[in-house]
C-alpha cells in the first residue's frame, strides 16, 4: 500500500479512503469548494483538483463571494517513497536462534521529502499484514537482524518520508523451521515441555550476548538460569540495544508460556520430579537477591520467575519518555499487548497495565490516532477481558477463602476501573488530531471487547463561537464501557481547538 503526501501538512494514506464532497468547476483552473468555517481538503479532492489541472503543483484560493482576495496557498503534491529491492539472509533457519538480517534500498521523487526512515516487520504467510509485528522500528537505518518463531513468515518493509508519506512492500516467504531439542529421557508431558523451554531459553540468551556466556551444564541452580537472563536483558539495555533487548524480551516470553503452570490435576509439580534440563534447575538456589527467583522450585514458580524478569525490562523501557513518545514506541506496546493473555495473577496484569498506561500518556496524539493508538486499544481491550478472567475465576473457586476472593474481585474491580480510565485517556488525546467534522468520521478503534469512535465537534456543535473546545466519544461495549461527552477537567488533556 502506498500514500501521496502534500506540503502544508497534506498527508493521507490510502488505507483512510474519502467519499468527495460535492465540487463544481470552470474549465479547469478553479475548483469551489463548499463554504465551511474550517478549510480541509480530503485526499480524494485534491486528486480531484490534480487530475483537472495536470499538474503536481497548484494553487488554493481562498475569498468571500466577489469580494478581495483573503488567502493563498500553493500546494505541491509528491509520491511517497517507494522500496525499490529487499534482501533478506539467510531464506530459512531455525526458531528462535538463526540469526536473519534483511536490507532495503529505496527511491524518493523529491528530494524534500527526505530523509526517509525505514522499518521491518514480519507476518505468518497464512494471515495478513495488518497481523504483522516490528522487528525494527522507523530509524534512519537500512538493514535489521532479527530472530523469528517457527513457520514461513513474510517480511514486511515500509518507507516513511518527513511529510508522513509512508509505503510498504513485502519480500518472503522465510522458512524458519522448528528447533531440534536433544534426546530427552522418558518423562511427563508437563517436564518435557519444561526442559525444551529451558534449553531453548538458554540458547536466545547466549546467541543475544555471546560475550556474556555461561556454561550452563556446569551450573544447574536455578539462579543461574536467572542470572542469565537477567544480566543478558541489563547489558542489552546498558549498551543502548533497546531494540534487540526489547526482541529477546518478547521471545523469551514466548517460550517461558510453554513451560505448564499446573498439572493434568491442577497441582503443583515439583521441578525435583523432572529430568533433564528442568531437573537440573531444582537445586534451592544459592543467592536469592538475584532478580526474579525464589526459594521455591515448582514449574509454576519457574515459569512465573522467569516471565517476571523478561516483562520487566518491557515495563522498563515504556517507563521512559523518549522512548514512549518516539518509534519504538510500537514495538514495547506490542510486546505488551502479546503478554497478557498469559498474563497469571493480578500483579501481573498490573505491570503490564502500568506500561500500557504510561506510553498512552506519552505518545504523541498523532501516534495515538496512528497504528499505536489500535495496538493500545487492542491492549485495554484484552485487559478487560483477562481482568474479568480474574474475578469469574476466583468467585468459581470453591477452595477460594471469602477474603481472599474478596481481595482479588477488589483488585480486578481497580484494574477494571484503570483500564477504563486508560481508555479514556487514548481517546481525550488521539480525538483533536482530526478535523472538525459534524457527522461520523475521526479515529475509530474496533477491538474483542469494545468499538469507539472520537473526534473533533465543530464550535458551533458545542453552543456557539464561544463554547469551549469539546470533542465526540462513543463507546459501544460488551463488556463494559466509558463515555465522555466533553472535557471535564480543562488543560488536562490535549484540546480540540
């Protein structure tokens, strides 16, 4: 897909299509437009206009019926950048620890739409791109390496030049084939599925920072395994590689959700009852100051400890401004967004909630009205639907104390309410980014538990001239919902002007 971009702040992609308004024309040079308080010209008019004057460049006008000249603005209309070739190596490998690395050259028809930043992103061949997830976010640079899940995958790279032009292309599909484990000894399917996690998690760990490589068969605590992890997430992010740090995070969040929390019977299983790789990591760990790890050594803990360690680090980095507010933005959000159906307890959902929340306040509105803003809303609306998870679970339990059902039907009422709250704010913020418009438009979010709309509302919508700046929410829900007709608390939010 592709956009046209304009000067003056032009821009429209063609994946927001726009039915023309009504136009009346003379022989080709003057093109009215209805009168209206506020001036905007949709993609499709100013094609309109293009296509009668035969020309990339051209004049808008703007007067009061035979009256003087009031203003004019000379519009210059370009081509968004196009990718020209893709190289992605090498076309297959295996889950998780080959290493791939795609480049991509592209063209610009005017050189003031330069510089052009570029991104990558991958999508199973047997869904659709708008499934796709960031390898690399929009930067100034032209190539990214990356590690990719079993399956073909295609790679999607997009171009996106200073005036928002954006256009992508497709190169694939990459065979990843599954990882081949080591013979494994005879064991329940509960320890199995440990001991692969575990030999896969220890392999992402040393192919991320081969300089911090530890030989895991000579060390079996389960510290270690910790440590690892840890120390591996902390250099990546001490070293700046945010971006590779944000990558292994939400891989090895993948494989920690393989390892069962329970067993065929609900219970516990003890990690001294597996062999292997899981057995290994029984041993009560030595220093348990290390982030993340417990004295308890059961397959729920493990999985909880290491998950905890990987979803911090996300957590860290939506903690800070310039990387919530710039485009990596997505990628944390994502990550975000793919954890919480796993998400196990209520703290859990907490964190993410928390880091969900914190990019909501900090992103730009037009990142908000942008794919961000849908990923987030995608985010709050599986918080709703994991929180409410919560509370039916507990109030089923029969083994469930009444305080502690109490206490958690309290925290998921809370978590509910943030959730709301957190929406709320997405859509305060993201609806001024459009135009002004009397019937429905602006930026609309459909998501598994909610639709919504929101958008700027002309003055005179709003009684009068001089009413103060106000905005449209519409929330339609099936789970729960929260509607805002106005701004309650002026100056706190991002105004309609």
């Amino acid at each position: 897909s592709s956009s046209r971009s304009s000067f003056f702040s032009l821009h429209s992609s063609s994946s927001h299509r726009f039915s023309p308004s009504p136009l009346s024309s003379s022989s080709g040079a003057t093109t009215t437009l209805a009168t209206t308080a506020s001036l905007v010209l949709p993609l499709s008019q100013i094609a309109v206009i293009q296509q009668q004057q035969q020309r990339d460049k051209f004049t808008v006008y703007v007067e009061r019926e035979s009256e003087n000249l009031l203003a004019s603005v000379t519009i210059q209309v370009v081509d968004a950048p196009n990718v020209t070739s893709i190289r992605v190596q090498p076309s297959s490998g295996t889950a998780y620890t080959t290493t791939f690395e795609a480049t991509a050259s592209v063209f610009i028809s005017d050189t003031a739409t330069a510089p052009v930043l570029m991104s990558f992103a991958y999508f199973p061949q047997s869904t659709s791109q708008s499934d796709s997830r960031v390898l690399c976010p929009f930067s100034s640079v032209r190539d990214c390496k990356f590690t990719l899940p079993p399956g073909d995958h295609m790679i999607l790279i997009g171009a996106r030049d200073v005036l928002g032009g954006v256009s992508y292309r497709q190169f694939g599909p990459v065979r990843v084939l599954a990882q081949q484990y080591p013979s494994f000894a005879q064991q329940t399917t509960e320890c199995l599925k440990t001991s692969q996690a575990v030999f896969l998690l220890r392999q992402m760990v040393e192919e991320a920072y081969p300089a911090f490589h530890v030989d895991y068969h000579s060390y079996g605590l389960r510290d270690d395994m910790c440590r690892s992890l840890n120390t591996t997430l902390a250099n990546l992010w001490d070293l700046g590689d945010v971006t590779n740090m944000l990558s292994l995070s939400r891989l090895a969040m993948d494989v920690i959700d393989e390892i069962p929390r329970k067993g065929s019977d609900g219970g516990d299983i003890s990690l001294s009852e597996c062999p292997d790789y899981a057995g290994t990591l029984a041993t009560t760990p030595t220093n348990t100051t290390i982030s993340g790890c417990s004295t308890s050594a059961t397959l729920q803990s493990l999985s909880s400890e290491l998950w905890q360690i990987a979803s911090s680090f996300v957590a860290r980095a939506a903690s800070v401004p310039e990387i919530a507010e710039g485009e990596m933005a997505l990628l944390v959000t994502e990550t975000l967004q793919d954890s919480i159906d796993d998400l196990e307890t209520i703290e859990e959902a907490q964190k993410t909630l928390d880091a969900l929340e914190m990019i909501t306040n900090h992103a730009t509105p037009e990142n908000l009205a942008s794919e961000l803003g849908h990923v987030l809303a995608d985010g709050f609306s599986a918080m709703l639907l994991k929180v409410n998870s919560f509370s039916s679970s507990n109030a089923d339990s029969s083994s469930a104390t009444i305080l502690a059902t109490t206490t958690t039907t309290t925290s998921s009422c809370a978590l509910l309410n943030q959730t709301i709250d957190s929406m709320d704010v997405l859509l305060r913020r993201a609806g001024p980014t459009s135009p002004p418009q009397s019937n429905t438009g602006g930026v609309q979010y459909t998501t598994s538990a909610f639709d919504a709309t929101t958008g700027s509302i002309f003055a005179d919508e709003a009684g009068g001239l001089n009413a103060s700046s106000s905005f449209r929410v519409t929330v339609d829900p099936t789970v729960t919902a929260s509607t805002t007709t106005s701004l309650s608390s002026p100056g706190e939010y991002e105004r309609a002007q």
